[in-house]
C-alpha cells in the first residue's frame, strides 16, 4: 500500500520514530511552503490531505490548484482521498482575499460550514473499531459539513446525537473520498497516532479493494449476457429493495435523528396512511393521514428516557397550542445504545404522562411500534384493524 501524508504538521521528522508494516510505503509532504515540490497524488493508493492554518498561505495558494486535480485524478481511478480539516475555509486575513481551501469539494457535492467543537461522537459506520479508536485521539472538530446530509450508512460522525455531521465518507463511482476530524498531533504520542492513521489507511485501502461495481462494467456487456445472468441480476436488484427496507424498519430499535423519522414514516405508511414530512423547525415530524383521521407524530431517540423538559415535549405543546384537539403520537426510542430487553420499562417519567394524558396525546416506544409493524407484515389475525385501533383511539403511555 502506497500512501501519503500532506500536512504541516505529521511529518517524518527525527521526532517521528514510527516505523510502519512491512507493507505500507509512507510518503510525507509540507505543502505549506512555497517552492516545495508536491509528488503526484495519483501515484498512491491513499492520499491523507490535513490542513492546518500556516503561518504563510503562499504554499497553500501555489500548490491547491494541483493538489484538486490531482485527487481528482485519484479518486477516478480507484484511489482514497482522506481530508482531514483543521483550518478554517479563508486562509489569508484580508477582506479582499475571498481564497477557500475547501470550495473544490463542491465537485463532489460536499459544502463545509467552519465551525467548531468538542462533542465528537461515531455514528453509522463510524461505529467500527478502526473509526470510533481513531476518533478517540480528535479531541476536536473545525468544519460541519452541510451538504450532503449523509445516511446511515455514509455517515461516520455527528456533534453529539444530533444530526450536524462532522465525518463523512462518499463512495464514489470508483474512489472514496472521507471527511474526519484530525487527530491532535504532539511529539509525546506521535507513534500512537501514526498507528491510528495507519489503520484508518489499512481500513479504506481493503474497503476500496472491495469496491468494484456493476456500474464500472461498459453498456455493450448487456449484448453478451445470458437470460440466468439477466434475471439474477434483476432479482439481486429486487432483495437489495427489500433489504434496504427492513434495514430502515430495524432502525427502530438503534437510531436517532432524521433517519429515525423516515424509519417512522415506513411504518405509517405500512399501515395504509399517507405520510407527510414536516420542513425543518416545524412543531412536529410527521402528519400521517387514513380515511377521515389526522395524526401529528412528533419521533425521538435518546440515551435516557423522555422528561419533561425535553424540547420533544415543548414541541408537543406548540403543536396542541395550535389545535388542542389535534391528535398527536410522540414516539422515542429511549436509551437506544443498549438491547431493547436490557432498558428500562419506564420510557416517560410520571409527570410527563401526568401531563400529557389530559390531551389526545398517545405515548408510543419504537419498541412498541416495531411490534405493530412486525405483527401487520406477518399478517397477524386483525393486525391492520388493531394497529388503527391504537393510533387513533389510544391515550397516555400504550401498554400492550
């Protein structure tokens, strides 16, 4: 594995005394100085580009223009391009130099917003061991990257459990391109953070081995596949849908955020309502509609259990300030970083369900919710008629 480091910072200076595997070339580069001569990128297998505000930004102005082709020729061919933003988007002072160091990452639908923090936390794939370890060593972020949002699957870090992502990886038609934060590099651990990077290079090299794609297959091969080929084809297509829809229902019982409300909205929709998302801000997530009914649902994930203070509540409450007889179903999937079977049987504290039982308000668990689902899809005996029966006439917290 052919790799290389282009940062001001991690270099192979005498105070480095890492030595990698005996399969792993490292390069290093500071292409922070002007006059330095930058190797070509597409001559590695993995490119690691860490910018760190230079004193100077000469070096950054003469060398970005080829460092951006250069990826690009990268990525096209199969290569890694990992980024790893420590420095704001301008890198000169001045009010007329409007210089970006990450506006080339609009080719890849990528849009950064500088901003910065410390509550770092792996979500999705960055979950894995070699991700969330790495991810240890970044006691910050610098950048939140505002498009494209990420799904469960591209998504490696968000600030906190909210939805703001800090780590991203793009699985590109042929390369991968992957946004973390940096790790903070000093002289008395360089060795241990070396191995950190080292494994996240390992990680995306074998990831990118494995990443050929039916899509790289040129259009004239159509002419000379046989029928079995076509139909396996067509059926791998049609499990991949299917797949991918028990996958987002699974999510029930794990997830957070935006992606727990589409999770939510497969269910409504399961269940015969037209589901309605709700823009950003609004007082609720969803408004599910079925024959005459009209039910706001308002989807949560936490690590603890839904209190009266939480903003799911003071949304509830703007929603029936609306309409007081509006219908509403708040739905929180509480403590979801353990097993279902290990959490605990309260999901909202007495004086929530106190509170809320006066109103047309029905308290659902994803738990409970991924039951109904279950029982409808494996058409369980009335299981529509009951599953109606509880969003629309149910109130306070469900008890089966």
């Amino acid at each position: 594995m052919r790799t290389l480091i282009l940062s001001q910072k991690i270099n192979n200076n005498e105070e480095i005394s890492y030595s990698p595997p005996y399969n792993t070339y490292i390069d290093y580069c500071d292409f922070t100085y002007s006059g330095t001569s930058v190797p070509s990128l597409f001559d590695y297998d993995i490119v690691v580009l860490h910018f760190h505000k230079p004193k100077y930004p000469h070096g950054y102005i003469e060398h970005l223009p080829q460092i951006i082709h250069d990826i690009d020729l990268l990525l096209r061919n199969g290569g890694v391009c990992i980024l790893l933003p420590e420095s704001s988007q301008r890198i000169t002072e001045t009010e007329n130099d409007r210089y970006s160091i990450y506006e080339w990452l609009g080719n890849y639908g990528i849009k950064l917003h500088d901003s910065s923090g410390k509550n770092i936390f792996p979500t999705g794939s960055g979950k894995t061991k070699v991700i969330s370890t790495y991810l240890q060593y970044c006691p910050k972020y610098y950048q939140i990257i505002e498009e494209p949002k990420g799904s469960i699957e591209t998504r490696l870090a968000t600030v906190g459990e909210t939805d703001i992502t800090i780590g991203l990886e793009l699985l590109l038609e042929k390369g991968i391109l992957v946004l973390l934060p940096p790790v903070e590099w000093n002289k008395k651990n360089n060795v241990v953070l070396m191995m950190q990077i080292v494994e996240l290079m390992n990680y995306y090299y074998e990831k990118s081995q494995k990443n050929i794609r039916l899509i790289d297959a040129p259009k004239w091969i159509e002419d000379y596949k046989i029928t079995k080929s076509k139909d396996n084809t067509k059926n791998i297509y049609e499990l991949e849908k299917i797949r991918d829809y028990y996958r987002n229902i699974e999510y029930l019982l794990f997830g957070t955020g935006e992606d727990l409300e589409y999770s939510v909205m497969e269910v409504f929709i399961k269940l015969g309502y037209e589901v309605y998302k709700q823009e950003p801000g609004a007082n609720i997530d969803l408004v599910c509609k079925k024959d005459q009914h009209v039910i706001g649902v308002e989807v949560t994930g936490t690590k603890g259990i839904i209190k009266k203070d939480s903003k799911k509540i003071a949304q509830a409450w703007k929603y029936l300030y609306a309409d007081e007889k509006a219908r509403l179903i708040i739905v929180a999937n509480t403590e979801y970083h353990l097993d279902p079977k290990d959490r605990k049987s309260l999901s909202y504290t007495e004086e929530v369900t106190t509170l809320l039982t006066k109103y047309n308000i029905l308290l659902l668990t994803t738990k409970q919710l991924y039951k109904i689902w279950k029982n409808v899809e494996e058409e369980a005996n009335s299981s529509i008629l009951n599953a109606d029966n509880i969003m629309n006439t149910k109130i306070g917290v469900y008890n089966e």
